[in-house]
C-alpha cells in the first residue's frame, strides 16, 4: 500500500523475486540456444529461429506457471510466496513474448514489399483448411490480450475500473493462454520430426487443467447448524494465516487467527478482489498476497490513512467448534474476536 503514486513499489521480497526471475529466464534462453546448436541437435536451425524458440517456448512455460501459481498456493502454502508478486511474473512474460515476436517479424517480415505487420497477417489466408492454418493469428490475439493486461497491471488503472472489472479484463488471461495453444498447436506442433515442445506444450496444457480441477475439489461443501457453518475444530488455523470458508452466492469467508483470537471478514480485498485468505497477518493486519492492502482483522478497515473497508462476520464456539454465521456484517463493522480455547488455558 503507498500514499502516493509510484512506478512499483519495491521492498526486498520484490527485488529477490524479480532478481530470480529473471536469472531463470536468461538461464533457460542460454540453455535452449545451446542445446540447440550443439552437433547432432535435430532438427537444424538457423540461429534467429533459434532464438525466436527460444524466446517462444520460454513465454509459454511462463505463462503455464502464471496460470498454475494460484492452484497451486490454494492445494499447498509453501507455493505462497510465489503467489505473491505474481504481477511481475505476467508482466515478465509478456516481456518475454514481446521479444519472441520481435524475432518472428524481424526474420520473416523485415524484408517484405509490404509493411511486416500487413504482410504477418496477409501472408497466409489459408482460413478454409485445418492443415496450413494462419496460425500466426492466434498469436497475435494472445499477444495483445497480454499487452493489454500487463498494461493496466499498474493501480493507477483502479481510478478507470471499478475491481470487478479489472477482474473481469485480466481473467482473459485464459483466452490468451487458449490462443497460445492454438497458436503453438497449428505451428510448431505440426513439424514432422518428434520435438521437445511436442511433449512440453500438451504436458504443461493438460497440468495447468488438473491443478485447476484439483484446486476447486479442494473446497467441499460444510455442514450447518441452525442456520450457521460448523467450521471445525480452532486448531485448523495456523497463527497469522486464514482458512477460507464457502457460503452461498458464490462468495467465501476468510477466518484468520491472530495471537489465539479468531476474525472473520471476506475472502475478497477491496482493491483488486484479491483473496485475502491467501495472505497473511503482517504487524498485526490481514494483508492481501497480490498488492499489500491492508485490513484490521476485527473490523475489516484498513489502517490510517487509508479507507478501504471489507465485511465482517460473526464467529461463535459451540462444543469445542467454530462456527460461522454466513450472514455479512456493514463493511467495516467491529466483531470482537473470538477467543478459543487454546489461548484460554
């Protein structure tokens, strides 16, 4: 959270994510183009459509654990620091697919009687036919689907879009990842000798698939008792970390305990519906795991000077049990945390 507009936000976490990253990518570009050209390397390539595979296959991995990050957090929480700065590991491949592109045009289409942006999309019209697809098209759709998105990454865009929609817009990360696909599929897959990238790209489709499937079998639905959500036993809850609870409506319920006291207030954050049960209690206060927004975990407010506010929840013990009342309280409204028993003895 900041006062004041800045470019990114940086602190140390920031910086050793970032710095890994992109360590791992220039590792796996050097990588890729040395086992490419290394004698016996099949099949032959040139060097900048070496480079442009490289480059290529590198987005595609990337935008595969882009994808898988967020299942992966909800199946196991020593994915969550990878969840974390996870704006930078989009925008990161957008970076890296932009110079995939750069490559493509630059070896294809520099040459070209026509401008190379005309002649990508003029040069094969093949529309009619599976075999010979454009499938260049594809890719062009997914890269400014990933332009857009790593555009109005920033929050300066929450002063244009309201959250629901900017939740709205970047969901198309999985269309651009569907075209991604599309695009790799109708290309490279249909090269008549056997690649690695025949193997990768359905591995990581059909992984990105199951961690989804397996991610959502992960929330089964909780009895009731009049009219209130049995929770389970308060031990459940690790000190300073949450566990989400499903209600109707398609919302959830994040129940933190924070020093043997237990608050209930909505999964969603205020700024960009980010899931706030996936964060931590960070100098006393719920922080939401995308962008560090902040909320109290008794009354749902952020701290001074800031104004956003989430819903609280009433939270009661009953024969050793949490349980949760599914009705919200006003945003922003005290609920006084629940002792449990542990902190009591």
């Amino acid at each position: 959270m900041s006062v004041r507009y800045t470019p990114v936000g940086w602190n140390a976490n920031k910086v050793v994510y970032d710095a890994l990253l992109a360590a791992v990518i220039v590792a796996y570009v050097l990588v890729f183009i040395w086992a490419a050209e290394r004698p016996g390397g099949a099949p032959p390539y040139d060097d900048a459509t070496i480079r442009m595979r490289a480059f290529g296959s590198c987005a595609f991995v990337m935008l595969s654990l882009v994808l898988a990050i967020g299942p992966l957090a909800r199946l196991d929480r020593r994915f969550l620091p990878l969840l974390y700065n996870r704006r930078h590991f989009g925008v990161a491949t957008c970076v890296v697919a932009l110079t995939h592109a750069s490559y493509v045009i630059g070896w294809y289409f520099s040459f070209s009687a026509h401008d190379p942006y005309a002649a990508l999309l003029s040069s094969n019209t093949s529309y009619a036919r599976l075999g010979g697809f454009p499938f260049e098209i594809f890719g062009l759709a997914a890269l400014i689907i990933l332009l857009a998105l790593a555009v109005t990454s920033h929050d300066f865009w929450l002063s244009f879009m309201t959250a629901p929609v900017w939740k709205a817009l970047h969901m198309s990360v999985y269309a651009a990842y569907t075209l991604v696909v599309a695009h790799v599929a109708f290309g490279a897959l249909l090269a008549p000798v056997l690649q690695p990238l025949q193997i990768v790209v359905p591995a990581c489709a059909l992984g990105v698939v199951l961690l989804h499937v397996l991610a959502a079998r992960q929330e089964p639905a909780l009895p009731e008792w009049q009219g209130w959500i049995v929770v389970g036993a308060a031990n459940r809850i690790a000190e300073g970390r949450a566990i989400v609870v499903p209600i109707e409506g398609g919302e959830s319920v994040a129940i933190f305990r924070h020093e043997g006291r237990l608050s209930a207030i909505a999964n969603a954050c205020a700024h960009q519906n980010g899931p706030l049960g996936e964060g931590r209690i960070v100098d006393g206060c719920i922080t939401c795991p995308w962008h560090g927004f902040q909320y109290r975990p008794e009354d749902g407010c952020s701290p001074p000077p800031f104004t956003e506010k989430v819903a609280t929840y009433n939270l009661r013990l009953e024969n050793g049990a949490v349980l949760l009342d599914p009705r919200p309280n006003a945003r922003g409204q005290r609920v006084e945390p629940l002792i449990v028993e542990e902190a009591r003895a």
